[in-house]
C-alpha cells in the first residue's frame, strides 16, 4: 500500500483473568481498503476490535490513528476519532424515524427548535450517497433489518467516519441484501474509507475484500491479499491445519 496506515495497532497484549486474549498482536488498515479479519471463534477477532474502539484497555503495545498515538477510555472518543462500529445487531432508535436516527444528538436547529426541513434534507442526502431512497420520516422500524443496516451506515458516513467496523453485518441478510450492502461497502472503499469487515461466510470474504488479516489462538497468524489466498490455504491458517502437517511431515521424514 502507498498511503499511510489510518489504523495501525503495534504489539497488542490484552489479558482477562486466567486468559490470554491477545499477544504481541500487529494490525494495520489503510484508506480505501476493505479489509476482512477472519479466525474460528476465540481467536481474538472481537478482543482486538474493542481494544481498538476503546470497549477495553490494552495491557501493552500502541495504537496509532492517522500516525498519532491515541488511547481511547471509552468507544465515544474512538467515535470522535472518525473509528464507526457497526454490530451484527442495529444499535439505532426502532421508535424514531429514519432521519432522526441518522442526526442523532446533533439536529440542526433553527429559532432554538428542531429544523425538521433541514434535518429531511440532509438524512436524504446522506442515504444518497449510499445510492439509496428512503420516506426519511417513517419510523425505522417499518424498514426491514437489511434497510436498518443502511441507515446505520448512512448515520457513519454523514459524522465523517474514516474507518468502518463491520461485525458480523450479513448474518441477517439474504442473498439481494448482501448484495446490496456489498455494492455500498463498495463505493464507500471508492470514497477513501476503509473498512474493516468481520464475517463467518468464507464466499463473502473474497467477494468484497481487499486483504485478510488472519487471527488464531490470539495472535495475528499473517496479513495476506485475499486475490493471493486460496479458501483452502486460509481454513488452514485460521484452524492451524496446516502447521499440523507440517508437524506431521516432519516426525514422518525422520
């Protein structure tokens, strides 16, 4: 990559009591960059993602935004940071409609009242640079979860967000809404945000990543470019198949 990591964690540790959650761990993300952090259940994945937004402290290394070193208390100053997590479940208002979920804690105001004319504009042009048309007014909840999801986005991208987080966001999707999301992960990559993409479905990962960091028992086993990683080659990284065989090869040559 050319550009600068926007995200770059150096020599991570973090411990629970009795667990290891992560040793000397190195990651970096770069802009316009969709990057899939893969592992079996355990490996660390979600550890490392809190650590980063600020959820838990880590007991050692340094995590630098945009080249600085940063340490965030609590996921609000990662958020101010331009660092959005979006989590399998949609952590939005069902009660209120689109637009205020979007604008949030910051409507525009006019008089020292709400500016509902200002506030309609800005949530349609925020979904139409995701190429999308909603009734901004409706409640979200007469949107189906794959139309949340987008709103959520939308929500992200209109705070100027630089890096997405996105954990687990398919799981509730069908086919046409992975497709659908993908296409707008797509154009944001395009717009200069990079984008850290956690899932479970192997297909999806080489469908929309750039690279794959893989994570195993904690550690980062390697970083690769997910055009250079065969599935097979990556089931066995994140399980540690193939350091079994070796292992194997190795007793049989002797």
């Amino acid at each position: 990559m050319t550009n600068p990591p926007v995200v770059e964690m150096i020599g991570i540790d973090k411990a629970f009591p009795g667990v290891s959650a992560l040793r000397r761990v190195d990651f970096r993300l770069y802009p316009g960059e969709i990057h899939a952090l893969m592992g079996q259940n355990g490996a660390g994945k979600s550890t490392l993602i809190n650590v980063l937004t600020g959820v838990h402290a880590h007991d050692a290394g340094e995590i630098r935004v945009g080249g600085a070193p940063v340490r965030f208390a609590a996921p609000r100053e990662a958020e101010a940071a331009g660092i959005q997590t979006l989590y399998q479940e949609v952590n939005l208002c069902a009660n209120l409609s689109v637009a205020e979920n979007i604008f949030a804690g910051r409507q525009p105001m006019r008089r020292g009242a709400i500016d509902w004319n200002a506030i309609h504009a800005r949530a349609r042009a925020a979904l139409a640079e995701l190429d999308l048309s909603l009734d901004v007014t409706r409640s979200l909840d007469a949107y189906p979860i794959a139309v949340q999801q987008m709103v959520a986005i939308a929500r992200a991208v209109s705070v100027d967000a630089r890096v997405l987080i996105l954990d687990e966001p398919t799981s509730s999707l069908d086919d046409g809404e992975v497709a659908r999301l993908f296409d707008v992960l797509r154009r944001l990559k395009a717009s200069g945000i990079a984008i850290l993409f956690v899932t479970h479905f192997l297909e999806q990962t080489y469908a929309v990543s750039d690279r794959i960091t893989v994570m195993r028992n904690g550690e980062r086993e390697g970083e690769y470019l997910a055009r250079a990683l065969p599935v097979d080659a990556l089931v066995a990284k994140m399980t540690g198949r193939e350091q079994m065989s070796d292992t194997l090869q190795a007793g049989a040559a002797a």
